[in-house]
C-alpha cells in the first residue's frame, strides 16, 4: 500500500561544518521505497552521509518486501554536490570502507534502483546517480558534471569507470571527464545519461511502464547487475582496493620520472647539450 507516512528515518550525524540532517523513506506507489535525503546545504557525501544511506538501503533490503528503490533530495537545488575533499582526504580508509562501499551497495542493490535529481548533481553526486540503474532529471534546473578538471583533481578507477561502461559513447565520456561539461536535463537525455525528465510522477511512470517492481523478486538482479558491471563492481570492492591503488601509484611514479626526464631534456637542449 502507498503512503507517505514515513517508513522510517535515519538521522545524518552532523560534522563540524556539516549540520547534519535526515533520510527520511517513504512509499509513494505500491512496493516503490523513496529515500529522500536532506543534509543542508548541499548533502554532501561525508562519512556520516554515507553512513545513514548504507542504513537506509540496508533497512528497505531486509524489512520490506523487493520492490524499487528511489533516491532523492530534499534540497531542491542539490541531489549532491559531492564529496567534501578535507574531510575525505583526512579520514583514514574513508575511499574503500565508506564512498566505494556506497558505490558498489548501489551498483549492486538487488532491486532496480532509480536517481531522481531535481537539481545539481556534481562530482560525487553525478558518481552516486550513475550507480543507480535509471535516473531521471528535472527539465528546468540542475546540471549533471563532473568538474575535477577544474580543480585538478584526478579521477581513479574506482570513480572513472561507471561512465566509461555506461555512457552511450566515448565522445560523451570525453565531454563529462576531459571537458567537464555541464548538462542540464534535456542535454543529459539526448547523451543517455537520464532515461526520463520530470519529477516523481515521471519516475513513477517510468517504473509502471518497465513494470520495474517486480524484477528483483526472482532473487538474482544483484548477480546480473553484479557480472554486468562487473569493471565497476571490481575496482569498487574493497578486497581488490590496494590492488587498484599499487597500480595507480605505479603509473604516478611513472609520469614523474617521465616529466623529470623531459625537464632535463628542455634544459640541456637550450644549453646545447641535448643528445638526439
């Protein structure tokens, strides 16, 4: 039965900046969970963020029946505007035990999951709606980017490899990580970033149309999700982290040798000392 009593609430620690806040569910249609969040100003994905949502999808998992899962804000001009970088850099093992952990719960929640975005959706935030299995945007505000470039922060594995697997093209992949492209709904819908536009009566229709509620109860949309992803959900685990990062920190030692080398080059070369 739909309602919008709530189901239950988890509370959002705050932490020191962050006020903290709520993720509050409720069933607006038959077997359909809505998690809306609200952590002013702009839900940022901090560890207690984090947290109450790794609750909250283990609460709708494992006391309700397998339905579909909707997630959205309750700041209108925020879905999430990502991560706080200070806080994550400074917490220890907050990348694997915390966001990747969020990612892959998603990435593999054994029912169909859908991103209902009513505003911006920047770095993690844009992250956190491409883990879901749908999304749909509003048609008038918001942008879906991912803005890394702009402040020279590099995208590993872990956070890369959603949109190279999901975009519809490598040109879109490119505009989103090399161009740090900005999409409004409409331009995110012609890139196949969203499935539909509109609000929770367009999500609500876009989960009648695909008949959405009844796909996880045959018991195994996580395995398919899970061999489907399989790139993401690998990178993402926490078993294979230290993997992924001996890798990375390799390929860095590389390029600083690289980039050493070619200083030196320049520098003899003007001197007249370079060797061809």
């Amino acid at each position: 039965m739909a309602s919008q009593t709530p189901l239950f609430t988890v509370p959002i620690a705050p932490l020191g900046d962050h006020v903290g806040g709520s993720i509050v569910c409720t069933s607006p249609a038959p077997l359909v969970y809505l998690l809306t969040w609200s952590s002013p100003p702009d839900n940022r994905l901090t560890t207690p963020f984090c947290r109450a949502l790794l609750a909250a999808l283990d609460i709708v998992e494992f006391a309700h029946p397998v339905g579909v899962l909707v997630t959205t804000s309750a700041v209108p001009k925020f879905y999430s505007n990502g991560l706080d970088l200070e806080h994550a850099f400074a917490t220890p093992n907050f990348w694997p035990d915390t966001l990747y952990r969020l990612f892959h719960r998603f990435l593999t929640y054994p029912m169909p999951t859908v991103a209902l975005i009513p505003g911006h959706a920047f770095a993690g935030g844009f992250m956190t709606a491409m883990h879901h299995d749908y999304r749909v945007m509003n048609p008038q505000k918001g942008f879906l980017c991912m803005n890394e470039l702009e402040f020279g922060a590099p995208l590993k594995p872990p956070m890369s490899s959603i949109f190279r697997i999901k975009c519809a093209s490598p040109r879109v992949y490119q505009e989103i990580v090399l161009e740090a492209k900005r999409f409004p709904g409409p331009a995110a819908l012609d890139a196949g970033l969203v499935d539909a536009l509109g609000g929770l009566d367009e999500a609500l229709k876009l989960i009648a149309d695909r008949k959405l509620t009844a796909k996880g109860k045959s018991g195994v949309y996580a395995v398919l999700k899970a061999e489907m992803w399989k790139e993401s959900a690998y990178v993402l685990a926490k078993e294979n982290y230290e993997t992924t990062e001996k890798i990375w920190s390799q390929r860095e030692a590389l390029e600083e040798k690289r980039v050493a080398a070619g200083k030196k080059f320049v520098a003899d070369w003007k001197a007249g000392k370079a060797k061809l």
